[in-house]
C-alpha cells in the first residue's frame, strides 16, 4: 500500500515548487509589455523580444538540463536551478533600461528552463508506476492553476498598486519555489551505463527519441495555445468584453479542476486514446466558438470547452512521453516533450501576432482551431496507428510460438 500512495510529502513539496515556478512566468508574462511600454519607453516591436528571448533561452537549456539530470548529482542540479531563478526574479527590481531587461531575460529564461524541467524529471521518481497518469495529471494542475491565477494576481497589482509591488510579488513567489523545493528528497541515481558510454556529442545524450512523435504532437497544441494566452485579453478588449476577460482563464481553471480527477484515472485505466481525441475535438470546438464569440456568455462557454479539452491532453500527452521511454531517459524524455512544446508556444505567440495584425482576431482564433485539428491527424500517425502496428506484431509472435 506504501507504494501505491500518491501524495506524499514529497509530491507535494515539488508540485508547490512547480506551482510557484509558474505563477512567477505567467505574472511577469502578462505584465512585462506595459512595463516596458509605460516604464522603460519601449516600442511595440520590442515587446515580442521579452518573451521570444526567453523562450529561446529555455529551450536551449532544457535538453541539456535533460542530460545533467541523467548523468549528474539531481540534487545540486535543483538547488543550483531554483537559486538562479530566484536570484533573477529578485533582479528586476533593479531594471532600469531595455537592454538590462532583455539580458536579465535570457538568463531568467535559462534558470526557468532548468527548474522547470528538473521539477517535471523528478516529481516522476516518487509517483508509483501504477498512478503515473493521475500523478501527472495533478502535477500539471498545480500548473494550469498557476496559469490562472499568476496574470489575474499580476495585473491586479500593477493595475491597483505597482510595478514594484509586482515584482516585489515575484521575488516572494520565487523564494516559496526555492523552500518547496528544498524540502523535497530528490531520489539519486547512478549514472546510466548506456548514457555514459555515448559519444559527447551523441544526440541522444541531450533528446529521447521515443518522445519526439508525442512531442510534435504537442508543439501543435501549443502552437493554437498560445494565441489563448497571449491575446485572449486584447481580444476580449476588442469585442467590448474587457471586463470578463479575467473570467475566461477563471472558467477555463475551474473545467480542469473538476475534470483533472476522472481524466488521471481514466488514463490509467483505459488507456490514452479516450482522453486525447475527445480532448483534441473540445479544444478544436472551443477554438472554433471563441473566434465567433459576440457575447459574454459564448466568450465564456469557449473557455469552459476549452479546458475540458486542454486539460485531457495536456498531461497525457506528457505521460505518453515518459511511458515511451525506459526509466533511466524519463528525464530526457520530459526535456524533449517540453522543447517543442515551449518552441511551438513562442513561435505560435510570434506567428498568430502577425496573423491578427493582417486580419483580425477573429480569424486569428479560427486559424488557430484548424491547427488543433491538424494535431488529432498528427497524434493518430506518430503514436496510436504506430501503437496499434506494434500490438498486431506482438500478438502474431505470440500466436506463431
């Protein structure tokens, strides 16, 4: 019965790590372009630069995070991680100038990279085998509670108090990521005798192969997410339905935390499939409604729609991932899945602003729909039809000896 518990202390302690990690990305993410607009005299071009250098930096740093969690002391990889991180959140403090801000960026962005994946590598050791895809499934909830209330707190503060106010918030967010993460016992490992006889520059020592045709999957989810993030508040401004635009990420939390019990369970039980593709055709439908919303009640129901299907996929495509690899490249394999779901996130952010500026936002979200679809044919060719091909081969050796 030991082994089957699920929240331990442990679990708890990195997903409050996690939690925190994220509530101080999503507050900075939704607040630094009027902070560089209205405090630093930047441009409109150069708001795109904050989060694009950022996202670049951690995409670079997670597969090589990847690799250090593999091979090196895990331990001391978190501790250096949440330090690095904490330290930058409490230099913005301090920022002064644009080009402070860009440099302060790239390094926050390589802090958020190793934490964020070592926290995502780790939280795996202390889920047992049997719950793994109820456990990521609440680890991914602390994250998309984090994604809710990290732009509703920071634009409450800068809104009602201050920039500093804001980052001070940050910096306090940052510390409780450090002490969360502290307490938790990170499961050491001797190094991996396949990994460490591979070549320096062999690929596999930085990706996990098995991960990559999930993962593609994935950067096509967070290819049409992004347009929901990044400019689901000016489109609400757009259609005069300002004032709700907080409630749409309000609705869209409260869909996956009613549905994030049945959803692990259900993964564990009867497989993937009847999660991901009732979750793609929500999150396409979702899509679809919230590009003709007029209304605050169809802008709402969108939402709704929408975190019933982003909440199925996202933690199982994750699961999938790590199920794909053996157990000494779970970490690798969580590095992987989140380089191209970060990659598609920032280009998505980049491609879907230009998108709206030559049409409208309208058009934008309808786009952004019919890439969702594009990743129901895309799971079905790189995981189920493969998935299916491999159980035929396996029962004809069966039934041949």
């Amino acid at each position: 019965m030991e082994k089957e518990q699920l929240w331990s202390k442990n679990f708890l302690a990195i997903c409050f790590s996690s939690f925190f990690i994220f509530m101080t990305f999503y507050i900075l993410a939704v607040t630094l372009p009027s902070f560089v607009l209205e405090q630093l005299q930047g441009n409109k071009e150069g708001i795109g630069l904050v989060t694009t250098v950022f996202i670049i930096a951690a995409v670079i740093f997670r597969p090589l995070t990847g690799r250090w969690l593999e091979e090196g002391n895990r331990k001391k990889l978190v501790v250096l991680s949440l330090i690095l991180f904490t330290a930058c959140s409490v230099l913005y403090l301090f920022v002064s100038n644009y080009a402070l801000l860009l440099a302060l960026r790239f390094v926050h962005g390589i802090s958020f990279g190793m934490a964020a994946t070592a926290t995502s590598a780790i939280v795996l050791d202390v889920i047992p085998d049997k719950r793994k895809g109820e456990g990521v499934g609440y680890f991914s909830l602390f994250m998309s509670l984090a994604m809710v209330v990290g732009p509703f707190f920071g634009l409450w503060l800068t809104t009602h108090l201050s920039y500093y106010a804001m980052f001070i918030a940050v910096t306090v967010f940052s510390l409780l990521s450090f002490v969360s993460g502290m307490s938790a016992q990170v499961v050491t490992r001797e190094q991996s005798a396949k990994t460490g006889a591979a070549s320096a520059w062999d690929i596999r020592r930085y990706i996990e192969p098995k991960a990559i045709p999930i993962a593609l999957a994935g950067f096509f989810l967070a290819f049409s997410y992004a347009a929901i993030a990044t400019f689901i508040s000016v489109y609400a401004k757009s259609i005069g339905l300002e004032a709700i635009a907080s409630y749409f990420f309000i609705v869209f939390a409260a869909m996956i935390l009613i549905s994030r019990p049945f959803t692990g369970r259900l993964f564990d039980r009867r497989g993937e499939h009847i999660l991901v593709y009732p979750g793609i055709i929500l999150f396409f439908v979702g899509m679809i409604w919230l590009s003709q919303a007029q209304s605050a009640m169809m802008f709402l129901i969108a939402g709704g729609i929408i975190g019933l299907g982003y909440g199925a996929i996202l933690p199982s495509f994750q699961t999938i991932a790590i199920q794909a690899s053996s157990v000494h490249r779970r970490a690798l394999a969580t590095s992987t899945y989140f380089v191209l779901f970060d990659t598609g996130y920032g280009l998505g952010s980049y491609i879907l602003g230009i998108v709206a500026a030559h049409t409208d936002y309208h058009t934008m979200y309808f786009i952004g729909g019919l890439i969702v679809a594009l990743s129901i044919v895309l799971y079905y060719l790189l995981h189920h039809r493969k998935q299916r091909s491999r159980l035929v081969l396996k029962e004809g050796a069966v039934y041949e000896g």
